[in-house]
C-alpha cells in the first residue's frame, strides 16, 4: 500500500537544522513516541497555516485546535469523535483526528443529545449572549497597551501608597491579553462545531434519501446568502456607490497614499458625507485583515487603508463602466429555493417533515459557521496582533530587538520571561540580559524560518486509513479518501491531462490563469481571470467581483473560495493539491466547478502537468 | 401555416380534443404544448374524414353491409373489409380538404433544408376503451417521402377502420358502427445521429434525485439487443450536475437511410467511438427533457429520446416515448421514518421535533 513519508524520513530543508527547538516540546515529534506517531496518519492543515509558523505564531494553532477538539470531547460529547491532536513538523502543521473508542460511543449518545439539544433549543437567546461575550472580550483587549516604562514611579503612587512600581501592570497586561485571546477562540467554537453538526445531520439525511447528491446541492440548500462575513466587501461596494453619486472619483486617483486621499475627499463638495460613512464603516467592518488572522504579518485594513481604498477605486471604475457590483442576492436565493423546493418533492410521506426539519435545523445554525469569522479571526485577532505589535515595538525601543517585530521570533512563554528580564533590569536600575542575547537567538531563528519555507509541505505523514470516514475533517479540510488517493498520485486521471479537485461551485469557465500565493500579489488581478491560489481569505471578497472563477491548492466544499464562490456564481475547484505550483500564470484554464476539474489548455509539451501529489513524496 | 378543423399542428396552439384528433393525437398535441419536444408533424381530424365520408355518402352501405355479419365467419368478412376500403381509397376526396392537407404537409416540409421522409399513423378516437390494445389495430405507414405517398397513406389509415380485425373486434364486443371516426397523424420520420433512454431515477438504487442517461449512436436498436454498449451517465435530478459517467464502446451505429428507405448499419470511427456520444449541451438538453416528461406525468419516467441530424443544433432533440417507470419506482424510498440517533452514520436523530431550534 502506497504511503506518505514518515515524519523522519522528510529532509530538513538546508539552514533549518535545530528547528525542533524554536517550537515548544509539545507541538514537536518526539524520538520515544516515533512508534505510536509514526502508527498515525496526519494531514497537513495548509488551508488555515499556508505558511511557516514563526515561534510566537504557533497561539494561533494552539488556541484553535485545542478549542475546536475541546468542544467534541468535553462540552458536547459527540459521540464518534473527539478533538484533533496536531503536531509542527518542518514549520507546518499537521493534524490526526482523534476518534472515540467504539465501546464508549453509546454512553456518550444521552449525554451528546443532552447537551446539543438545549443550545438547539436555546439557539436565539444563546447566540445573543455569544455576541456580547466576544465583543466585550475584544473591547478589554482594545483597553490593553504596552507603554514604556517610567523612569520613576508617579508622585501618585507614593502619595497614595500603591505599593507597586507598575511592572506588574505590564505582566498583568501580556498575560490578560493572551488570556483574553484564548477566551475568544473557546467561543468560536461554542457554536461552531453545532453549526456543523446540524449541517451533518442534513447531509448524512440527504445522502441516505439521495444516494449520490452532490455535495454541491447540500450546501447549497443550507448556505447563507446574506452573511456578515460579507458585511466589509459590501461596506465598500456601498462606499464606491455613493463616490460615484457624490462625483468624488476623481480624487481616487492614488489611493496608496491615504491621506491625500481622504484630504482630497475631505475638501470635495459631499466629502463629508462619504468620509462619515467611511468612518462609520470602519469600525468594525475594516478589522479585516487581507489573510485570515492567524500570521502575526497579516494587514489589516484598519491599519492599511490603502487596502480597502484601493479596492473602492477598483469598484467606482466598474460603476463607472456600468457594471453591475452589487452580488445577485435575489437570483441566488431563488436558486435556493428552487434547489430545496426540488429536492423536497422528490421525497414522499414523512420524508418530507424530516428533510425540512433538518434543513430547517441546518439553515439555522449553518450561518454560524461563516459569520463567525468575522468576530474571531478577524476582529479578535486584528486587535490581538495590533497589541502585539504595540509590546514588540515598545521592546524593540528598549533594544531587545533589531526589528520592530521581531517579537514574533519568541515563542509566547519565551515573551513573558523577556519581559521579566526587562522589569528586572528595569527594577534593579542595570540593563536587561535581552538586548544582548535576543538578537543574535532571534537571526538564527529567523534563518531557520526562512529556510523551512524552501519546501512545501508534504500533504500528509504516514499510511492512510483504507477509508476517511470523520465527518469534520472530510468537511472542514476536503480530506476525503479519493483526495489522499490523489496526493498519493493514485487518483483518477482527468481527460486531457490536467488537475482533479473539488466540484466546490459549479460552472464552466475558460480564461487566463492569474496565480497569487500572498494578498500583496492581489493587486496583480484582471478583470476576466481565474484566479489560482494556494488558499482564499474571506478578505479577498472585491477580487470575487473581477475574477471568472476559482482553483485552490486546499479546501473542501465548505471552504471559503467554496463559499465566495457559490455566492458570486463563480465556478470553483478546491483541493486541487498543487493548482498553484502546476499552472502558471497566464496559462488558458478550462475550469469545471460542475465536475471539479481543471485542464490547462496550453500547456507547453515539455511542461509536465503535475498532478495532486506531485509534492508527496510519496513512498511505496 | 395555421391550424384548423381540418388540420391541426402539434404546436398550433389548439386545445387537444380527444374526438377530434384521436388518442395518439392528442397526445403529441399534448406533450408538444407541455414542452416536450416530439417529431413535428399534423394531425388530420376526424373532422376531415366526417367530411370525406359525408361527400363520399357510402356510410349508410357501409352499415348496411356490417350488420347482418357474423364475426366467426373470417371468409365472409374478409369480403366485406375488402370491398369497403376499395370503396373508401377509390373515392376522391373534396378538393378542399385536399388542398387543406397538402398545404400542411408543405408547411411541414418547409421546416426542413429539402423535403424529408415522414410517417402516417392512425389515431383511433376509441381508446378509452376497456382494452387499450384496440389502440393499435390500426396501421402505420413510415419512410414515406411526397405529397401523394402522403395522401394515399391518409386515406388508407382512413380504409383500416374497417380491416378485418377491426370489424370482428367491434362485433364481437358490441361496440356500434355509428359515429366511427379516424384521425391520421402525419409526423417527421426521425432521423437519429444519437438516441438513448432516459430514466428519471437512479435504477440501482431507487434514488429519485438522480437521471440516468443511456446513449449511443444512430437509433436505439442495438442498444435495445445489446450489440453496443452505450454511454451510461447519471446526472443530479435538480441541478444537473454529472454525478458518474462511464463511456461505451459503440464500435456501431444504425442509421436511417432514406434511399433505402430504412436502416442501415454503419461501423463508428475510433474518434466517435472514444468519446461521449452527446455534447455537454445535449446531455442538459436530454435530461431537462426527462425532468419536464417526470414532471407532466406526475410519476418516475422511462423515455425515450433522439438527437434529428435533419434539425439544427438546440432544436434537434425529439422526444419518441415518455411511459411511466414501473420496475423501480414501485420500491419504497429508502428511508420512510426518522433514523434512531447515531445509526453508523452521523447525528441521524438530531431534528427530531424536541431539538428544533426556538426560532
């Protein structure tokens, strides 16, 4: 049986060696469990950690995959799975669903109904009290700032005898605005694991009543249509509508640079007005950040405004050209409808009550799972990394390090021992160890990341299971069994040569291939593209408006090209393994987002298309 | 040119009477209204072959001569069959009804690049009937090419009204002579490039949601006797997407051949042979065909469908047959009641109504 490498077996990329040991223990394989690893298969989470972590990155994975994993395992008892364990091999993340024993699966049963029947129960009311409790995580968070510390205690301190000298409030700042981190990501997922199993429920339900339904028709009849993740790219389409009726396009002319912009604007007849509703905008729709939360470097638009002005300018052109920018809200909830509509009539008696119970129970909670990424990955974490920044700044002013963030080169723990070094030296009135042994740690570190991102990972670590059975991973990742066939190079071949991936949003479509592994290269998009990526950001919302389709390296049917795509009416195939290292930019794709693949029509003879699994390294 | 009493199209636009235009008139005016594309043609009414009869005036000999017979005597009714169809075929029929069928049948030409064969069926106006099978007592007349073929057809499915097993069956089940009357329909003979069958379900597994295609080259007899293999594709019932397709070898095709008024058999080119034997268009086209018969009947169907090398690309898809599917359509669906939680599947109990959201 065909296998992926063993983690050993998998060369360190030249310049990374000893990058073990800028990731905790416990995120790393360990020689004396080589055995009970290496019995275990894992694949890599490259749709949510498309690049190396750098050390104090890793909280993004930690948080998330603990929290998901805690929720099946202690919170909801679900009955067949629990969490995920997840390892950093080579600077990428890799994860194995743990499954539950067959033996304790009945137990597990009464108490799993138990407790997801009273948030189902309770949907309204809870989901209500979930929005106050992460927006007033992230306004304690937006409290939290790192200022330098005095030269002296205040005249107040000692009047008042406080008996503190403040470097316990900067302890106590790092250590709230971390916890106040893991808060957030604990609520993420409070409903997030419902809205999917309430969206399982209705798919096992569709695929008992319709053998063969495409995955396609069963998110169709559950998705959202208007979503608030969609909420900023609207915000912006409405800014660019009222630029056009206010007559303000002329002074978008430059938007890189945001303050002659909004000068300009300020100084145009109406420019109030549109600069009131830009402002009223921005908070909170603009904590949005161009990749999807988890990368210390990810840009945010609040703190990038040329960002979403610069995709204002883009939307006032096509205004201006008599498109249409507004989605076809209207069309696609029809579509909906029709689809539901026709799926119901097919079924006869008591069939009916349940499809409409459970699509009916799916259609309530489902939205969940896309909206909630506004409030995590976005705005959570766009505050998270702004304080982030603040404390790496403030200690790269106090000559910790060479780089304004180079914080990001600590490891989270490493952090608060550096600030203990820095309210010690600070306290004992001599210089902190810091400065004299971080900069040379952190250039070692920062050769060993860079050299780790050499290699693409490898999709997957050890044999697989003959089957994939577990419904979140199959959802969430587009882990499927014929997917890590594919990777394994075993899958089926695609007539005339090309890439198999996902039928994610149906259509077919011709045109040049435009691809884009980091949001910087967005700008590079034209009008009538496809455009080819390693993996989407919600973010990329006004680039959906210009592009005819789309082709990702990871992701299932639930993932966000997936999602972005079906609500554009763009064709799209997700999980193609290696669409953004085969094609090339400028190559003439056909894409099938009915039959989930994609040919490139002019492809040099001598260029080998390399199908999924071309970076396996597959062992047999 | 437009319908009348005397002549009505398929897709004119006229209500379908059952006593105008016999059953298997009717149906083809019916199916053509509801959207399903069947071979173009006319239908001549029984309006026509009253009117033909009266001019004629040999109704009343015609009783005459039926009612003192004994249906067990096949001598003495071969005789009388004989001598009333020579009767009707030797009469010629009013100039202005002539007139009124020949301008159908060049309105009908008129649709194609150059004249093409035709079809003259009879269309009994008594098939409501207790045994449908008097239906199909009548003849069909097919491979017929001009406007004289055409008329002598017509009036010889008029004369088979009184063939011999007509005669005896409606003696022997005391069915009147009176108000006997006979439509004729007159229909494009299909040329096939590609026919197939379409079921609207999955057969293997009873799933509703599902349209399986089998197609292949030229008409579909050799499908039907199993000398070809033919492309087998299932499609999603509700958004159309290919769901599986396999590709047959359809190393042969049998095709119409008017000079030889008939079929012949031809051998496929590899390229033909390699690859799907209907476009993606098509294959929409064939299945939103099959959604739409499903739909009018109210029931699975069993259809089946041609691609007309005669007609233009979008057009060219003719609906032959539409029957109900009894095989698999009878089996229960597959799941009748709420599943018990956690039935190897996932979370099957979950929406039972206790756990419906408040909303």
């Amino acid at each position: 049986m065909k296998s992926f490498p063993k983690p050993s077996e998998l060369p360190v990329p030249a310049g990374a060696e000893g990058w073990e040991k800028i990731y905790p223990y416990y995120l790393v394989f360990q020689d004396k469990l080589k055995e009970q690893e290496d019995a275990k298969f894992w694949f890599c989470d490259s749709q949510h950690w498309p690049t190396v972590f750098k050390p104090f990155e890793t909280i993004g994975g930690e948080f998330a995959v603990k929290c998901l994993g805690q929720y099946n395992a202690r919170h909801l008892m679900i009955p067949n799975a629990n969490g995920i364990e997840f390892r950093i091999h080579l600077g990428y993340l890799y994860m194995s669903p743990i499954p539950v024993p067959e033996d304790q699966i009945a137990a597990r049963v009464p108490l799993f109904e138990q407790r997801v029947g009273h948030y189902f129960q309770n949907w309204e009311q809870l989901l209500k009290e979930w929005h106050v409790k992460v927006k007033g995580t992230i306004a304690e968070m937006e409290t939290i700032s790192f200022p330098k510390l005095p030269d002296m205690v205040p005249m107040e301190d000692i009047t008042s005898g406080k008996g503190k000298d403040g470097s316990e409030k900067l302890l106590e700042s790092y250590d709230r605005l971390i916890q106040l981190a893991y808060q957030n990501w604990q609520y993420h997922f409070e409903f997030l694991n419902l809205g999917y199993i309430a969206y399982l429920d209705f798919f096992n339900f569709c695929k008992q009543v319709f053998p063969n339904i495409p995955d396609q028709s069963i998110a169709s009849m559950v998705q959202g249509v208007d979503m608030e993740l969609f909420r900023p790219d609207d915000e912006l389409k409405q800014l660019a509508k009222l630029a056009v009726e206010l007559g303000l396009q002329p002074h978008f002319g430059n938007t890189d640079d945001v303050e002659a912009t909004l000068g300009a604007i300020a100084a145009a007849p109406g420019g109030d007005r549109w600069l009131a509703q830009y402002e009223g905008a921005k908070d909170p729709w603009f904590n949005f950040t161009v990749g999807n939360g988890f990368y210390g470097h990810d840009k945010y638009w609040n703190v990038n405004q040329e960002i979403p002005l610069g995709y204002i300018a883009d939307y006032i052109r096509r205004v201006d050209e008599g498109q249409e920018i507004m989605r076809p809200v209207e069309a696609l909830i029809a579509e909906r409808d029709r689809i539901i509509e026709e799926y119901r009539d097919l079924l006869e008696g008591e069939n009916q009550a349940v499809f409409d119970a459970k699509r009916g129970l799916a259609a309530t909670a489902y939205p969940y799972v896309e909206n909630h990424n506004f409030y995590i990955e976005h705005w959570t974490m766009g505050v998270f990394w702004r304080k982030i920044r603040e404390l790496s700044r403030m200690m790269h002013a106090e000559g910790f390090w060479t780089q304004p963030d180079d914080l990001l080169y600590l490891g989270r723990n490493e952090v608060r021992d550096a600030l203990f070094d820095l309210v010690t030296g600070w306290g004992v009135g001599a210089k902190p160890i810091g400065p004299d042994y971080w900069p040379e740690e952190i250039e070692r570190r920062r050769g060993i990341v860079d050299a780790l991102k050499t290699a693409r990972p490898a999709p997957a670590l050890n044999t697989p299971p003959a089957s994939i059975t577990e419904p979140f991973t199959r959802m969430l990742w587009g882990i499927t069994t014929e997917q890590v066939q594919q990777w394994l190079g075993a899958g089926e071949e695609v007539e005339g040569g090309g890439l198999r991936g996902m039928a994610a949003s149906p259509g077919v479509v011709e045109g040049l291939a435009r691809v884009v592994t980091d949001a910087d290269q967005l700008s590079e998009v034209q009008q009538g593209e496809i455009l080819v990526a390693t993996v989407t950001a919600p973010s990329w919302g006004p680039i959906f408006g210009k592009i005819s389709a789309t082709v990702t390296d990871i992701g299932g049917m639930m993932s966000h090209a997936a999602i972005v795509c079906r609500e554009y009416g763009l064709p799209a195939v997700t999980g193609t393994g290696s669409g953004s290292t085969t094609i090339k930019t400028g190559q003439r794709l056909r894409v099938d987002g009915t039959k989930g693949t994609v040919q490139i029509l002019d492809a040099e003879d001598d260029l080998v298309v390399a199908g999924p699994g071309a970076h396996s390294h597959s062992h047999v | 040119m437009h319908s009348n009493d005397y002549v009505q199209f398929f897709d004119g636009g006229i209500e379908p009477k059952l006593e105008n235009l016999g059953g298997k008139g009717a149906s083809l005016v019916t199916m053509t209204s509801a959207g399903m594309p069947v071979p173009p043609g006319f239908v001549v009414t029984t309006a026509q072959f009253d009117a033909f009869m009266d001019e004629a005036g040999i109704t009343a000999k015609i009783h005459e001569l039926l009612a003192g017979l004994d249906p067990e005597d096949t001598r003495q009714v071969d005789q009388v069959s004989a001598a009333i169809r020579e009767d009707i075929c030797s009469r010629p029929v009013p100039e202005a009804l002539r007139s009124m069928t020949i301008a159908a049948y060049e309105s009908l030409m008129a649709r194609f690049d150059a004249p093409v064969p035709v079809a003259v069926r009879s269309s009994a106006t008594a098939e409501d009937l207790p045994d449908a099978s008097f239906a199909y007592q009548q003849d069909t007349y097919l491979w017929l090419d001009g406007v004289k073929a055409v008329t002598d057809h017509i009036r010889q499915c008029w004369a088979s009204l009184y063939t011999s097993r007509a005669i005896i069956y409606r003696l022997k089940n005391s069915i009147p002579n009176e108000g006997l009357s006979m439509a004729v329909v007159v229909q494009k003979m299909v040329n096939s490039k590609v026919s197939g069958v379409a079921i609207t379900m999955d057969p293997t597994n009873g799933d509703r949601s599902k349209i399986t295609i089998d197609s292949s080259y030229g008409v579909g007899e050799m499908v039907v006797s199993g000398q070809v293999t033919p492309d087998n594709i299932v499609l999603d019932k509700v958004t159309l997407a290919v769901v599986s397709e396999h590709l047959g070898d359809k190393h042969a095709e049998l095709v119409p051949d008017a000079g030889a008024k008939g079929l012949v058999e031809r051998e496929v080119d590899d390229e033909r042979r390699g690859r799907r034997s209907l476009t993606d268009a098509e294959l929409t086209a064939v299945a939103q065909m099959a959604k739409r018969a499903e739909k009018h009947y109210k029931c699975p169907q069993d259809i089946e469908w041609a691609l007309d090398a005669d007609l233009p690309d979008g057009e060219n898809l003719l609906l032959l047959q539409s029957r109900p599917e009894t095989v698999h359509s009878s089996k229960p669906a597959p799941v009748t009641a709420p599943q018990p939680v956690v039935t190897g599947g996932y979370f099957s109990g979950l929406s039972t109504p206790a756990l419906k959201p408040t909303a």
